[in-house]
C-alpha cells in the first residue's frame, strides 16, 4: 500500500529522539508498505541535505531507511513570535496541499498534527482525488491554545473551531495521543467517527541503563549532587519557571541540583531570572545535540516533565519527555496529575502533585532527595512501564491498523 504521511514537523533520525513520524514510516516500509513523508525542511539544515543528495528547488526530496521523504522550503523554529509561526503553519498548508493533489496518487494519508492546518492538504486530497485519510490528533487544536492565552482573536477563533470540525467530520479515522484526548475529540467530532487512542513511545534502545551517563555528571560536576534534569522546549506552556522558584525554596540544601536543557521563546528569559535570583542550584545549559541527550538522562537522578498551569495540557499529556523518562529508567518527578500522574504512582515509578502546585512540588523533591536508596527501585519500575506499555514497535503496528481499515473502509 502507498502512505502519504503528511506532517510538518520532521526529526531526521540521526537525532534520535522524539521521531515518532520517522520511526512508524520506517516500520510500515518494513511490513512491505511504500511510505512518503510530506514535511518540511525546518529541522534539516543544508549540510544534511547535501549529505542525501536531496534534490528539488522548493521542495527537496531525497531517501532515508527506505522512507521517501519530500521536504517544503519553509522555515519554523521554537524561538519564533506567534505570528511566524502562524505564517509558517500557512505557508507550509498550502504547499502540501499542492503537493499532495499532484504527486503520485496514494492509497491512504496520515495527517499528523500539530498544526491543524496540516488536515487542509488531506481535505484537499480527499475532495479532489478521493484519498482518504487518518487525522492524528497530537495537541487539539484550537482548545488547547486558547486555553493556553495564545489564541485570542474571536474570528480566528471561529475559524479554527469550523476547520477541526471539518477535518474530524471527513477522516476515516482519528487517531489521539492519549485516551483522554481521544474523549475530548469525540465530543467535536460527529457521532460514531472511529477514534482510537495511540500513545507516544519509547524509544528503548535510545535511552535506558545501558547508557553511560557517568562522564556527563564528572564534566558537569555533578557527582555529589542529587540531579533533577528537564529536557524538552522552554517555551509559555512548560513554565519552567516553577522550577526556578522552586529551587529558590532549596537553595540550602547544597546537594540539589536542578538542570534545564531545551531551547524555546523563554529561555533567555530564565537564564536572566537564575542570575536575578542568584540560583547556584540550577544550570541551564547550552543546546545539546540531541544524540548526546541520551547520556544526560542517564546523568540525571530523576526526570521532571514540567508544564505550566494549563488544565488541558495536564489532561491530555502527551510530552515526548515523559516518554524519554521512562525509557531512561528514572524515578519521575511531575509537577501535575492526570492520567501520567496515575500511571507512575500506581507503579512507584515516580511522583506527581496538583497541577503547579509548588510547595507539593518541593515536598516531591525533598521526598527523593531523602530516599536517595530507593531511587533505583523506582527506575526499575519506570523501565518496566516503558517496556510492557510504550514500545514503540507496538503503537506504529497499533497505528499502521488504523491505516489499513481506512483503506478498506
């Protein structure tokens, strides 16, 4: 069967993490399925391009692990304002939706969000050429920015709101990042629509106890503290500033040590805040490849998946860290509830606490901080969780099903 995976957000994968639409294409290719991913060059510089002989002017094609991929010329980054990165989702519709009415006809589409507007090629497709499609649901769109205060133009709003409804009423099927996602998309999405619940994953032979995070604690100087490391964006909806106050309430305890490693709009804003606030418990540190970022993990006592107090990202809860956490093996530190919170404390695998509720957070840490013994015992059930829910073999078969019924459908 020929796939045309359509998502804007591509990780090549000598990155390694976080490649959920790489690593399910390059399954499907592997089960006898010919599969094109339509994205864009945003996380391809031109030294990788090069490197695969990509060709094209405006949108560069080139061969990966049997993946065909075509990549629009269209520029995205976490820095950017709210208004780039709109033209940058605009830019990128229209010329998938080019792309997708005049390349070679497929059978099926996966359309993976975010941004909505990736469905407008895949109702294209369906409209004009009959191709139907599965509509992958990673952050619901418009509900959850307006939640968050990004979104706040009513006609815009509007807009949004019809075009979800239009993409949900004319897929095959829907695919959500978590069950309580799935339900909140059920309610926008007309009666009986095939919703189904697909999870990210772990990446298990990426991050666990085979990596050696020891030579990352000598260099950082860490072998005497206690580390709770954060890696993933640092932009208005994680509010990595909660762990800045935080570590404010220990700056006493001298073996804590918080680390922070991403990028995003807000992380010059708190490198500033941490020398305000004269923080010597917190090392924000310059981008790490993320091919490196395995052994940081390793470095790390526990992981902290950090959002800010946005109750619709604390329902659904689909952060690739989390996944990276319990993969890595570690104890599990949230700073929210929900369906992950219940996840690791009915495993002890880690600890999570009313959504941004900081002094429940500090108990947290203070909490394995004083139990630095059973540690171990909650990594090992993290790793257990990883391996026996998450497999990333599993939820790209689980998906590929959805594909298949579209097409028979």
């Amino acid at each position: 069967m020929n796939i045309l995976y359509i998502c804007q957000h591509f990780y090549f994968p000598v990155d390694n993490v976080g490649a959920r639409n790489f690593e399910f294409a390059k399954r499907w290719v592997q089960q006898g399925h010919n599969v094109t991913i339509l994205t864009s060059s945003a996380r391809l510089d031109k030294q990788t391009l090069e490197s695969l002989s990509a060709s094209g002017r405006f949108i560069k094609h080139f061969e990966v692990g049997g993946v065909k991929v075509a990549a629009c010329q269209v520029a995205y980054r976490q820095e950017m304002s709210a208004l780039r990165r709109c033209l940058s989702f605009a830019l990128f519709a229209i010329l998938s939706a080019v792309a997708a009415l005049f390349c070679k006809k497929p059978d099926v589409i996966y359309a993976s969000s975010t941004p909505l507007t990736v469905g407008l090629p895949a109702l294209m497709a369906k409209w004009f050429r009959r191709i139907p499609y599965v509509f992958e649901v990673r952050d619901q769109w418009p509900e959850s920015v307006i939640q968050v205060g990004i979104l706040k133009n009513k006609l815009l709003i509007k807009m949004l709101s019809g075009s979800e409804r239009c993409v949900y009423k004319h897929a095959a099927a829907i695919i959500a990042l978590s069950e309580p996602m799935a339900e909140d998309v059920g309610k926008v999405a007309p009666p009986n629509k095939p919703i189904y619940s697909v999870p990210n994953c772990c990446d298990l032979d990426v991050f666990g106890p085979h990596v050696d995070g020891s030579s990352v604690r000598k260099e950082n100087q860490w072998d005497d503290k206690v580390v709770f490391l954060h890696a993933g964006s640092m932009g208005k909806i994680n509010s990595l500033d909660f762990v800045l106050y935080a570590a404010e309430k220990l700056r006493s305890y001298d073996s804590i040590h918080f680390v922070l490693i991403g990028k995003g709009y807000h992380k010059r804003l708190l490198e500033k805040q941490v020398q305000d606030l004269g923080l010597n418990n917190v090392s924000i540190l310059p981008f790490i490849p993320k091919a490196k970022l395995p052994e940081y993990l390793a470095a790390a006592d526990v992981i902290m998946p950090i959002i800010g107090n946005y109750p619709i990202i604390e329902k659904h809860a689909s952060l690739n860290k989390f996944f990276d956490g319990l993969s890595a093996g570690k104890p599990m530190l949230l700073n929210y509830s929900g369906w992950q919170r219940k996840l690791v404390e009915d495993h002890q695998a880690g600890r999570g606490g009313q959504l941004c509720n900081l002094d429940e957070f500090v108990s947290n840490v203070l909490f394995f901080y004083n139990n630095s013994e059973g540690l171990k015992e909650y990594g090992e059930n993290s790793r257990k969780i990883a391996e026996k829910q998450f497999s990333r073999d599993e939820m790209a078969a689980k998906a590929l099903k959805v594909v298949l019924s579209a097409k028979s459908a």
